[in-house]
C-alpha cells in the first residue's frame, strides 16, 4: 500500500524542519541554536538535565524504550505529547480541509471529531448499536467505508471510552480490508493494559494501513507527564515527522517518561492493574445490585459507564460530597448515563456510600 498516495500531496511534498537537535548533536561547544550557554537555576535538577538546552526531537532513550515496551521496531514508533498530539497529527497530515472525511463509531472519544472540525474535515458517524448495548455495527461500519471514497481515517478505540468494550482482532482485520488502498485505520488502545486481549501493535507489520496509539497516562500512571506513541509503517511516521513540533516533549517529561516505565514503577504497573481489574468487579457487582441503576455496561478498562433516571442529579449529588463523576447526560445515545472512575479503595468506598444514598431518597 502506498501511504503516499492517501496524505495530503502538500504534506508529501514538503521538507519537514529542521531543528539544531536535528541536524546536530548535542555534545561539543554548542553554539548553534541560540541557547544560553548555562541556566539561572542552582536546583540540581536543572543542572542535571541541562534544562536550558533544547530536548531532543524524538528523544533516542524514551523511543526505544517504547518500542520495546510495544514490542515493535524503533522505527515505527512517534513519541508524542500524549494520544491526544497523534490524532491531531493525523488528521493534519492525511486531511484536506473540506474534501476528506474521517470515521468514528459515536459515542467515542471525543477528540477524533475535535481534531476533524478544526482540520475542515467531514465527519461520518457511524453510531453503535442502541439496541445491542452500545456495540459496534461493523457491517454497517465496512459498508459506510465501501460507500466513500474521501475517507482518510476510520478511528476505532479499544476498549472503548466511555463504553468499555473491546474490539476483537477478526473485526479489526475486516475494517482494515475494507480501507486497503484507500483509508488508515487507527486504533486507539489507550486502555488496552487493563484488559487480557492482546494489544494491535504486533499487526502493524501485516497492514500497512494500521495505526495504533498508545498511552503512559493511564495503567502506566503518568497522566501529567502527556507521553503518547504513535505506533505505525515507517511511511506513516515519516510522514508525521513532517509536521509535528520540533521540540514536542520537555526535559522535565522526557525524564519522567523514562521513570514510568523503568525499575520498581514497572513492577507496580502491573500490580495497579490487578487491584483495578478487582475494584471494577467490585464495582460492578455493586451497581448492578441498586434496583434503580438501569444499565451496566460491562467495560474491559479502568471505568464503568452506567445508566440511571437522573444522571444530572446523581452527579450533583457526589458532587457535593466531594466525588466528582463525568456526566454524559447531553450526549446522543448517552441520555442517562454517568462514567465512573477506578480510584483508590477509600475512594470507592466513599463512592459506594453516596451511590448507596442516592438509591435511598430516590
């Protein structure tokens, strides 16, 4: 497949910048990127990390880290500010303002569609399936792709925020047939750590149209650090070389990065999502035992999304005891419904109590 062929022929043709970081190293007498030549600063940690030098780029530790750590070649991996810097990295680079089109599969994350409308994309919606607990009709998804012929990226998450569901590998491999030649397809796995399936990252090699993304933010605990990947063909991350920022991840996040993913942090890692895994059945098995809770959706990830007569009240009423819930009441498909985080265990105790309560004055 000729990846080319689908990105924006401007982004094809350009020549990416070149930073100082780029086109030299940083060792020797630096004189080449209007630098200051020492810092202001006499914490030790800024003489450590040289904290008024630029970062590298693409810093050459934290990629092969993760490229390890998805178990695929450095050069298929983009380290980037988070999942959130690889979608709109993406819809920049293959989305011509007012032809092309994206997929999503509503309700989903929220920022495919963000980054769509600011890029002058369209947005085709294909909606799950109400009726069969908010699941992906992929018939319906593979014939809306075979139908148009300005679709440039079909996003899929998986499991899916807010619903929790996982998308199995036989039905990503038909909706990636279907965009052969024509679309990518990226697979968001931002929460794929706190489930058994296996992750897509190993597929990449089979389908050159297969993009997927990943996370520290969340089963890696390192939300404020923004450190995502965008794992893909080398055509593809070439291509997002081109336009991403010169210098996207800090010092300060590069290191922290680092941190997240090396010696004990690793080893509780998994640990962390054992105790979630336990805490959503927990959970689960709580809400479905409240007689005025009308839906559970059964989630692979570290939430749980449910329905109740009055969301916006039930959220009021955490709120102010302290407990904040997200409201998805205002969303299509979503009239109802509240998600629920996996905290800690006092947290969900507390949130047991004010559930518990709320079921009572009902």
């Amino acid at each position: 497949m000729d990846i080319n062929s689908i990105a924006r022929p401007e982004i094809v043709a350009m020549k990416a910048y070149e930073s100082a970081r780029k086109t030299a190293s940083a060792e020797g007498i630096l004189l080449n990127a209007n630098e200051a030549p020492f810092t202001h600063v006499d914490d030790p940690v800024w003489q450590r990390m040289s904290l008024n030098r630029y970062p590298p780029p693409q810093p050459p530790e934290l990629r092969s880290r993760l490229a390890e750590l998805y178990g695929v070649a450095e050069s298929k991996v983009l380290v980037t500010r988070g999942s959130d810097e690889g979608i709109d990295l993406l819809t920049r680079v293959f989305c011509r303002p007012g032809q092309d089109a994206i997929v999503e599969c509503s309700p989903c994350f929220g920022m495919y569609r963000i980054a769509a409308t600011i890029q002058g994309a369209r947005v085709i919606d294909v909606s799950r399936q109400a009726d069969k607990g908010l699941q992906i009709d992929f018939a319906r998804l593979v014939e809306a792709i075979d139908e148009q012929a300005d679709i440039k990226l079909v996003f899929l998450t998986s499991p899916n925020n807010p619903t929790g569901d996982l998308i199995q590998h036989g039905q990503l491999e038909a909706v990636l047939e279907s965009c052969e030649g024509k679309a990518l397809v990226v697979l968001d796995e931002a929460y794929i750590e706190f489930c058994d399936a296996d992750s897509a990252c190993g597929l990449v090699d089979q389908w050159p149209q297969l993009v997927v993304l990943r996370t520290l933010s969340k089963a890696w605990a390192a939300a404020g650090v923004r450190c995502g990947t965008v794992v893909a063909n080398p055509a593809v991350i070439s291509l997002l070389q081109r336009v991403i920022a010169p210098y996207p991840l800090a010092a300060t996040a590069i290191d922290a990065a680092l941190q997240a993913i090396s010696g004990q942090a690793k080893g509780r890692q998994q640990q962390f999502v054992n105790s979630v895994s336990r805490s959503r059945q927990d959970l689960v098995s709580f809400l479905l035992s409240c007689d005025w809770i009308s839906d559970v959706y059964e989630s692979e990830a570290n939430f749980v999304l449910m329905r109740v007569a009055d969301a916006d009240g039930l959220v009021n009423w955490c709120h102010r005891r302290g407990i904040k819930i997200r409201n998805f009441n205002s969303q299509r498909q979503l009239e109802g419904c509240v998600r629920l985080s996996i905290g800690s265990e006092a947290e969900m105790a507390e949130l047991k109590s004010a559930l518990q309560s709320f079921g009572e004055q009902a």
